[in-house]
C-alpha cells in the first residue's frame, strides 16, 4: 500500500464552462483514521451534474468548495483502517463525501454499508443510489404520474435520466427521450422509453415535442434547462407537472442571469404545476427507494448504462464529459477493484 | 322600460396596451328570453384582468371574443322576464356570462341566485364571488399556509389580493402587500397586512421584498408577473408555494413573449412550487367557499373595498383602470338600482 492520497483540489472558480485548469492534483500524505473514522480506499468516484454549483462562489443549496479544498463528490470503496466499531478492513462503504481522492477519511456514521453480493458495488452511486433515488422520488413524489400520461424526459440517457424513462413505463405512461445523439436515442429504446428527440439535429425542437407528445406532455423530468425547457413547456398538457431537477445546459453560464422565455402564461393557462427537487430532502426513505429499485433491476425492468474512465487523473475529464453530452450513461471513474 | 339594449362589442384585437377604442358601444334591439331562459337588467357589472386574455387572439385558457362579439364578463341584475321555472321577475341574478351589456338574455340553469339580505348584491362578483373564490382557494389549496409563515401578495388591494392577505391573517400568517401607491398601502394595512411595499417607489424591489420578508417569501401569490415576481422570485423561503393567478403587469405586451429573468435555479435552490390558478376548476367546491367567505366577512375578519364607476358607457375606461393600477379596489361599474 501507497503512503500517499491523490486528490484534487480547485484551483479557480469558473466563469462560464469550467476547463481541467480549474483543479490541481496534488500528493498528500496518507492520514490515520482517528477515532469514529474510518480510512478507505476509493474504488468507484461519481461525477455528477450537481457538481458545477460546488465551484461557483454563488449562493447554492449546498456550501461551494473553498479555493485550494479537495473536490467534493461521492463515491464507493473499501475499508483499509477503521476506529469505527461498525466497520472492518474489507467492507465495502458508500458516501457523498469522499471527495475527488484516493484515500478518504470519514466518520464510520456518514457510510453507507454495501453488500456486494447484491448488485455491483459502482450501482451504489448509480441505480442503487443518488441519480436511482433523483429518479424515483422526484418522478413518484413530485411526478405522480398516472397510467396514460406522457413522461418526457431531458439527459434521458444519463444517470438519472435512463432510471426516469424506465420507471414511468412501469407506471404505465409514454415515456419521450430527449438525449443528444441518436445512438444514445437508441439506448433509450431499448430500455423502455416509446420514441426519441435529438435535440442536436431536430430543428424546431417545441415542433419536435408536439410531435413525439400529440396529446401534450403531462409530466416534463428537466434535467437540462434552457432550449429544451422551453420546448417542453410550450407542449404542456392540462395539469401538468414540470419537475426541475438540473439545469446541466447552464454549465457555461452558471453564474450569470438566465435570461429567456418565461412561461408564467403556460403554467397558467394549463394549471401546471413546476417544482425544484433535490434527493437529500428524502433521506428517510432511501432504504424504501433503494429496495423497489433493486426489486426492479432484479425483475429485468431497469437496466442501467455506464461510462467507465479510469485512473484519479480522469476525474476532470470525466466531469467535463458530462457537462457537454459526450459521456453516454452514468459517468464514473474507476480507481480499483476490491480486494477480497 | 326600453326597448334597446346598449352592449359593448369588441372592435379590433389591440397590440400591446388596450385603447377605447378597441370596442364599440352599439345599440340593439332587446330580445325576449325563449324557453329555459331568462332576461336580466344589469345592474353591477364586473371588469377583472383576466378579460385581457379574451381579447387577445393567443391560446387562452378560454376562447376569445370574436370580432363585432359582445364583450364578454361577469355581472349582477335583476331578472325582468323568465321562461324558466326556477326564476322570476325581482329575483336576483350572478353570471359570469352577462357581457358588457345592460340587458342580458341567459339561460336559467348558468345563473347563481343572490340572497341581497345576506350582503350587498355587489358582493357577488366580489369577496362572494369569482374574486373572492380566487383568493380562496388558489391560497388554502395551492398555497397551504401555515401560521407563522409569510405569505407576499402583489396587487395586494386589488379584488383578488385583498382577499388574499385578510385570509392569510385569518390563518395566522404573516401578510405583506404589494401595491402601487401610499394610499393603497395604507387600506392594506387597515384591513390587516402586516406591512407593504410601493413597486413605484422602491427602487430595489428585491431588496425591498428582502427587508420586509427577513425570513424569505414562503407564499408568494402573484397577480401581475414581470418585476414584482422577479423581485418575490429572489426570496424565496425553503419549499416556497407560488401560486400564478394573473400577469396584469403584462398588459401591455400580452400577445409578446415574456422575456427576462427564469427562475428555474430558485425553485430547485429552495425545492420551491410555482403553479397555475384557474377558480373554474373548482366549480363543484363554491359553496363551501362562500360560505366560508361570507362567515368572516360577518365575524368582521374580511373587509372589502370597492371602486365603482357608473353606466355602461364607462366599461372600457373601468377596464383600463384595472391594467394600469388606477383602480383602488374591486372595479366595478354600477348600472342600476334593484326594483323592489
């Protein structure tokens, strides 16, 4: 074993589209759990959409991460040391907080125990975790969709995006894909969803909406703002529910005003309903949305992509990917394997 | 009694601001009812700022006026003749289909009968009717005020926005008005409003909304759009409800789209709720409504103020006064007496 952590820390804050520039790796020294810690080996590291409002110095639902701090993010891995009575060298745990290293350190209670047995240990931060869980509350909780109803869905081949699709079908709804290549359309298909836009190259995209969603759209999953915002509100069926989820089309300009449609007069005139959704509100009921997840993935009605890059050295290349469409599923990076 | 009905018709469908001369004062022959209906006199007619949809050619959430069309509106009136079992002639009358005319011919089924002892007969197209209902249940059902809570009111003397913070003070809320002047400010407070804001004369609006909602905007109940909800928009509370019932502010751009500030990023921040308000949905509740309605206004816990014009000839210029914020109270023109 190393003595060394890897980790990347943020160099700048980004205006407009964040550039590999913006972080640093660095070589720390690897530090002893102290008690309650736990130190683990990273196997798996998430990027998520999410993370572009960390290195923005704006006001956010959560704290930014400071100039010269390790990136935050989650992750899974195994147990190297633990003063933790709850954990043992070899586990395998899950948590937000690792951050972009090799070596976190955290508190036994902030980790989430994995059984490997169950599902591959990566799943954890993928349909078994965040995005699933994004997916599962926001189109149950704030969808509700009924059996019939037009589901359209933006990013619907990424991590949350994909999960979105393939639950509405198990509601019984049309599910409409939005995604940014017809390969990735192709995907959406053969996991579920009833037809496809792609944004890139359909033009008149509220025209390509109406088209794909003749009786309106009932419940809008926004993972992107922007263009394809409007293109779904301007479709809105009577009733409908717009859940707001990300705004990843604002990458590049995350920090500056969104100025462009407002679409008080769509809400209106169709008595819509548009709601922001962030996962941690449900942390009491993750086990219950992990568990009908899993149930489901078991049945054969949730498959799940990834896109796999390897090596600490990708973690921002494998973020950037995500903010421009290139990645096509869920974007990990993988550190290593298990050791048992 | 004459022989003549004067009704407005709609003349041009206006760009932008409306003008007078957009409709035409026309005089037709007064028509008999046939069976099943019934011929009112007008006595109290209604101008509200939803009208401005019915003369826009757009989409609406109803049909517009057709050219050369009797303007269309609510009102109160006399029955003078009836072919309808149910009505005869002394009764009095509320429709939201009078139009803007003095003798109406409907059927006897569309019509609501007024009690004049229980209130004025005004009221029914007031604080006992379609304004009042809005307020109602756009706050209790949309809204879910809970005491403690702030709850910010735009056009907060208007018909509508009265309503809404008395309810809100009968809830246990706090209310903060919206208006466009000192004097209209000052009847908010009378009636309840814990504190109000000038848009004409605040400067920063949103830091203006800020100083008065130190706590953030939990309820944010939005009769006019544009800058005032902008302003609302970036001061939101955690899980803040904002409920759209009108864009009176938008009068004069109505058939434009409405560009500026999206908001998209403040509802996901605050896992906030913004949704349409159409009272017609809740048809089947009304009575319950008025009746509730009518209790406060008897225990003295729902004032309501007025601003009446006299005579059909003025209907164009009560109208105008409602999108450019003259009116100081419900607008209302008054047509005649009851007989009895």
């Amino acid at each position: 074993m190393t003595d060394t952590n890897r980790r990347w820390v943020l160099a700048n804050y980004p205006e407009g589209m964040p550039t590999e520039s913006d972080w640093r790796l660095e070589e720390a020294p690897l530090r002893d759990p102290r008690d309650g810690q736990v130190l683990i080996r990273s196997l798996y590291l998430s990027v998520d959409p999410y993370m572009r409002g960390r290195i923005s110095p704006a006001k956010n639902y959560a704290a930014s991460v400071e100039l010269g701090g390790v990136m935050r993010g989650g992750g899974v891995g195994e147990v190297v040391a633990s003063k933790h009575p709850d954990w043992k060298p070899g586990d395998i745990a899950e948590s937000m907080g690792f951050g972009w290293q090799e070596y976190p350190v955290l508190k036994g209670e902030h980790l989430r125990r994995i059984d490997p047995s169950i599902a591959p240990i990566q799943s954890a931060v993928s349909y078994l975790g965040m995005p699933g869980l994004t997916a599962y509350f926001a189109l149950l909780d704030l969808g509700r969709p009924k059996p019939g109803e037009t589901v359209l869905v933006s990013a619907a081949s990424g991590a949350v995006g994909q999960v979105v699709g393939q639950i509405a079908k198990n509601m019984g709804c049309r599910a409409i894909a939005i995604a940014s290549s017809e390969a990735k359309l192709e995907w959406c298909r053969e996991i579920g969803y009833d037809g496809g836009i792609n944004y890139r190259e359909a033009g008149d995209l509220g025209a390509a909406v109406a088209e794909m969603c003749p009786s309106g759209v009932d419940i809008y999953f926004d993972n992107t703002g922007g263009p394809i915002h409007d293109a779904a509100m301007q479709n809105l069926a009577m009733k409908a529910r717009i859940i707001i989820c990300g705004m990843v089309s604002l990458s590049d300009k995350f920090d500056q005003p969104d100025i462009g449609l407002r679409h008080n007069r769509q809400l209106l005139i169709n008595r819509a309903r548009m709601e922001g959704f962030l996962v941690s509100d449900y942390a009491d009921r993750f086990d219950d949305g992990i568990r009908q997840l899993a149930a489901w993935h078991g049945e054969g009605r949730l498959k799940f992509r990834e896109d796999v890059m390897e090596g600490i050295e990708s973690m921002p290349t494998a973020f950037l990917r995500l903010l421009t469409s290139e990645n096509f599923g869920k974007q990990l990076v993988k550190l290593g394997e298990p050791s048992g």
